[in-house]
C-alpha cells in the first residue's frame, strides 16, 4: 500500500491474524497495490473529500460512518482533497477460511468477499465507536475487548459482504469441565497480562472463534467479560492489604494504571477502589 499524506497514529496486533490501526490523512492519494490481507476501513471523521477511482472515472467519495472493504489482491486508487481520520482492520485470508469451514461448514474456496466502497453499516460503526474506538489500546486489560470486537467485525463480513448467505451452525454443548478448568486456570495466572481470546484458545485447542462461541455458551458471558470480571474480583481481594497501593494493584490485575482501574472497577462494582476499600 502506498499512501500520500497518510500517518498512522497506532497500530495494534489483537491477535488471530487480525491488526487495528488508526489512520490521518491530510490530503494526496493512496494506492492499495494488491495486499495480501483483507482491509476493512471505518470513516470516524470527515472523508467527504474522498474519492475512489477507476482510471479517470470516480466510484463515489466518502462521508463520516463510510465502510469500505479492499480484499487482498485487489488493487484500488483514492485521492483525498480535505483532512479526515479513519480506522483500518487488518485480517488475513486463513482467519476468514477457519470462519468458513469451523462455523458455516462452506468450503473457503467457494468463499468470495465483496469490494465495496462508502457503504453504511450501523453494526460497524457501533463496534468501531462504541466499543474500540473508546477502548486504551495500550492497555493490557484491553487487549480481549479489542480482539473479540475484531472477531465479531470478521463475523460481520462473512455474513453480509461476501458471496455465502449463510447462518453459523448451531452449537451443541460447551467447553467439557476439564477443558474450562484448563481455561480458569490459564487466566488466574496471567491476570497481569495482556491477554487475547487467541490465547485462550490455544489452552482450550480450539480455533478463536469456536473457542468464543463455546465458552459462551458454557459460561454464560463472554471471554472478555469473563477475564475484566476476574481483575476486578482480583482488585478486590488485593484491596484488602492496605499497604498494597492502588497503582500496584493496578499493574497486579493487568490494567495499565491506576486511573484505568479506578474506571472499570467503578464500572463493575460501583464503587472506586478506595471506597471499597474503606467500606471492607
């Protein structure tokens, strides 16, 4: 990809494949030259100064909320006349295969996603602005909430913007209680850490996506929902030491300082740590 004007003001790899990146573009062109990954791009301000073109000929031009698709190997040309930010995901071709195969039971070569541009999408935008977009993607705490919102756009783009109409398989049963156990144990030790579903898969030697499904299903929440649970449940009993500063039970129960965890133990609880703390 060759881009005028752009800058990336962060990049991050959520794992399975799958990379964010937050983009501006001050004007000048860009040039997609047949990527080897899929790229969806989310419009998050301006963008009406943008045009997709064919040649001589313009496809359109963009707007806040646009949604474009570039699958890989495709080429495509953009000229940019007015300042504008957007967010890209990156994913790669065998993630899109495993969604194929693992949860729709097509075979991936039958599987084609569309080249689309300055589309409206209201379950993209809710997930790029609601849920990534105020997330702190330096933040180790974050990483599963990050990973999983990838999945689910991933999810999203095999159902609605490629050549299959098709459902997920329905899933019987969950995880066995050994795997989950496996699982639980997994996540205690590395609270401290930036966790990804990726990870958690691999415990349960499951693909992410049937491994988030699955767990689900057996737990009742998330995997995302499940580990920020645990941090806080984790902050709690930590709390209880009343030499143990809060910036270190921060980093203790992964989150990256004391103000993230101040903000999602409040969101969990109610209360702020040191109310909690003075209540115990």
């Amino acid at each position: 990809m060759k881009k005028v004007g752009a800058q990336s003001s962060q990049t991050l790899d959520v794992g399975s494949g799958l990379s964010l990146s937050a983009w501006h573009n001050d004007g000048g062109y860009a040039v997609y030259e047949k990527a080897s990954h899929h790229t969806l791009s989310y419009y998050l301000q301006g963008g009406k100064g943008t045009r997709r073109h064919n040649g001589e000929r313009s496809l359109g031009k963009g707007h806040p909320g646009a949604v474009c698709i570039m699958p890989a190997g495709v080429r495509s040309e953009w000229s940019i006349e007015a300042p504008f930010k957007f967010m890209h995901l990156y994913f790669d071709q065998a993630e899109f295969d495993h969604i194929a195969l693992e949860s729709y039971g097509i075979d991936p070569n039958l599987v084609e996603l569309e080249d689309v541009a300055f589309q409206s999408d209201p379950v993209i935008e809710q997930l790029f602005r609601q849920v990534i977009l105020p997330l702190d993607w330096q933040n180790p705490a974050d990483r599963m909430s990050l990973s999983h919102a990838g999945q689910l756009l991933v999810q999203h783009l095999f159902r609605h913007y490629s050549n299959k109409n098709a459902e997920p398989t329905f899933v019987r049963g969950g995880l066995s209680p050994f795997v989950i156990k496996r699982v639980k144990d997994y996540i205690e030790e590395a609270l401290d850490q930036g966790l990804v579903i990726e990870d958690l898969a691999a415990v349960a030697e499951l693909s992410p996506f049937h491994f988030t499904r699955m767990f689900q299903l057996t737990m009742g929440v998330s995997p995302h929902q499940y580990v920020l649970l645990r941090r806080v449940e984790r902050a709690k009993d930590l709390l209880g030491d009343t030499h143990n500063t809060l910036s270190a039970i921060a980093l203790q129960c992964g989150f990256s300082s004391q103000s993230h965890l101040t903000t999602r133990f409040r969101r969990a609880t109610g209360l702020t740590p040191s109310k909690f703390r003075q209540l115990s």
